[in-house]
C-alpha cells in the first residue's frame, strides 16, 4: 500500500496545483485506487467520490449503466474502462474520471483474461 500512497501523492500534488477535481470507478481493484487517493492529507480538495463496480448490478445500480450500452463491450476491457471513466466523470462532475477493471484472481475471469489483467 505505501507505493500506492507514494502515487497517489504525486496524483494529489498536481490536482491541487491544477485545482482540479477526480472521481474514481474500481472493479477488480476493490477500492485499493480511492483508498490510496484519500490516505493522502488533505484529499477532499480534489477527491469527490467513487464506486467499486464489481457486478453487473453494480454497474447498473451505481453507474446508471444499463444493459443496452454494454453491446458490444466486455467486462475486463479497454472499452469497458472508457464507458465506466466517462460515466463516474459525467456523474460527479469532475474533470477527471479514473476506471479499472480486470480480473482479480485468484483465477481467471469467465473471458479468458488471467488473473492480474487489468485495464484503466
């Protein structure tokens, strides 16, 4: 986790240099990428919200995301990160909007993808 902590400074020196504001979607991730963001002081300058997307309910319930715009894209995917980074953008109304999916382990997912793929 202090590696992350040490990322998540960095991101937080130029959001608040920037004042600019992030929103972060998780799936695999669990909530390690927003727990980071906030274990740095001072977060609520920049930090407004985020979700761990790990279901389909999920996805529809926290995202607004229904079934109709999945056509198409996979779980797992790069397609599928953009769709959820625009999504938790639009929905805090940040200027940016972070996303992670991938399979978590300790196995693959149902798609193929090993355990440790990740997407952001």
């Amino acid at each position: 986790m202090d590696e992350l902590i040490a990322i998540a400074e960095q991101i937080a020196q130029r959001l608040v240099a920037r004042k600019q504001t992030i929103a972060v979607a998780e799936s695999s991730a669990g909530g390690l990428i927003a727990a980071a963001l906030l274990a740095v002081p001072g977060a609520s300058a920049y930090f407004l919200g985020g979700a761990v997307v790990y279901t389909r309910d999920a996805r529809r319930v926290l995202m607004d995301i229904p079934d109709e715009a999945m056509k198409g894209i996979r779980s797992a995917s790069e397609p599928y990160a953009e769709l959820l980074a625009r999504q938790i953008r639009t929905r805090f109304a940040t200027d940016w909007g972070l996303s992670e999916t991938g399979a978590a382990g300790p196995t693959g997912n149902r798609y193929g993808d090993a355990a440790g793929h990740a997407c952001c």
